[in-house]
C-alpha cells in the first residue's frame, strides 16, 4: 500500500489496490496519484449481495508488502518476494485481468513505495511510540508490538464502531504531530490495540513525510473514497463527517505538523 508512488488512473485497465524525503509536486487532483492498493480497494467497495459482508472482507484483505510471523507478543515483518506480490495482486478479480507486464509494474512500485514509508518512519523516531514500537533492522525486516486491527475488535463486539473513529482520529493527530501522514484512510484493518490496550499504526507502509502530499489528500477527502469509511453505517459515518469537518482539516494539519516531542506516546 504505497505512500508516495504516482500510477495515475493506472489500475483503469482492470476495470477498476533508500528513502526519500519529498515526493514529486502534487497534481491538480489528489486522486490522480492514487496507488495501485488505493484505487484496487476504492472499485472492491461494491460486492455480491449475497457475499460475504464489508467487514468480512475487510478482514480477509491480503496484505501486498509484508509476510508477518506472530511470536507471542510480538510480530515479525519481512518483505514479500516479488512473486508473493504478483500472486496477492492476481488474487483480486480486478487483478486477474491484468497484462504480465502490468503486474510487474505494480510489483515494483510496491516495493518501492514501502522503502519510502519505512524512510520516513526512521527519520521521525517520535512516531514509533504510536507504531507498536516497531525495530527496524536491514533489509526492511521489522519487529514490531502485536495487537489486533480496528476489524476484528468490531466483529467482535468488543469497540464500538463510534470508539473506533474517535481513536482514529486521534491517532491521527499524534502522527501529524511528529510529521507523518497515514495515506489511505483504511483505519479498520490498517490500525488497531497493542495487548496493554494502546492504539496504533499496524501497517508501516502507508507513511509520508511529504506535508503537501497530506494536504492534497486531505482537500480531496480521500476517505470518502475507501472501502473503510464505506463500511460504517449512517450514524457513525455522520459521527465521522462531523469529525472530519473540523480535524481532517488543511488547517488543522498546518497547526500540529511536527509540533510533537521525540517522547510523545499516545
């Protein structure tokens, strides 16, 4: 799930899912740098009625970077190889329709796109107090505190849907804080409680350090494109909107932007 990378409307075929610091100028529209997993999940909204359910769904999403090895109360992260990508890529329907050539494509771009989230992640040490602690060692191998995503404490009833977005949000402005921006908006599978109750950042390869990349993402109201936010019902996607009139705001990204201590902790 790429941070950084520029594919355009690349994915439209299908019928439509050493680091730097600064992306390339942003576009006119924010949407027109969605990424491979971006625009995959935003067209993976819709689904067979008699199919499994979006929260479902949500929960069986392949991750496209990272095999994860769960040991006690920790996890260890490591690369897929490019095959593992491709075959996560072809296990989409929209995936299955794609030229050889194309796949190879969004294999690399994820790859690389990860590099630049984990570079961004190294050169903001705050961050990882909200990152389940995670120990970045070479070549991208991660050990990183074990926790559950938003998806599964909600199926099973154990965090209201409302408590969800209220963390979220507030997780959010702790990142902002300490210079990061969490790109895709997929708060249910992408961020979760460690074992002693802390919210934070399960994936770590949806960062940038880019400001301008954020606020382009911010004006275009990314979420409102993402299969996440499609999953909430009517009172709590009100209850987000309300929220996110006034907190996912340009504004409110230029007051905390790296306004944060190396000590924060959420």
């Amino acid at each position: 799930m790429p941070a950084t990378n520029h594919l355009n409307a690349d994915l439209s075929e299908a019928g439509t899912g050493t680091e730097s610091s600064r992306a390339p100028a942003i576009p006119a529209s924010a949407d027109s740098r969605a990424t491979p997993a971006e625009t995959a999940l935003a067209v993976d909204v819709s689904a067979d009625a008699n199919g499994p359910s979006t929260l479902e769904r949500i929960a069986r999403t392949q991750s496209w970077q990272f095999n994860v090895i769960h040991c006690g109360r920790f996890v260890i992260k490591y690369p897929k190889s490019a095959e593992q990508t491709s075959a996560a890529i072809r296990s989409r329907s929209w995936g299955q329709a794609l030229s050889q050539e194309r796949v190879s494509e969004l294999v690399f771009e994820v790859a690389r796109s990860a590099r630049q989230s984990l570079g961004a992640l190294r050169r903001r040490p705050c961050a990882r107090q909200l990152c389940g602690r995670p120990r970045l060692f070479p070549r991208h191998l991660i050990v990183q505190d074990a926790g559950r995503p938003f998806v599964d404490l909600a199926m099973g009833g154990e965090l209201s849907m409302g408590r969800i977005v209220e963390t979220f949000f507030t997780l959010s402005h702790s990142l902002w804080s300490c210079g990061l921006f969490e790109t895709t908006f997929d708060f249910l599978r992408n961020c979760g409680m460690t074992r002693d109750g802390k919210p934070f950042f399960i994936d770590l390869g949806d960062f940038t350090d880019d400001r301008e990349y954020a606020c382009a993402l911010l004006r275009s109201r990314r979420w409102e494109k993402r299969r996440d936010y499609g999953a909430l019902g009517s009172d709590t996607k009100q209850l987000f909107n309300e929220m996110a009139s006034q907190h996912l705001t340009t504004s409110r990204l230029g007051g905390l932007w790296r306004s944060g201590s190396e000590e924060l902790v959420v």
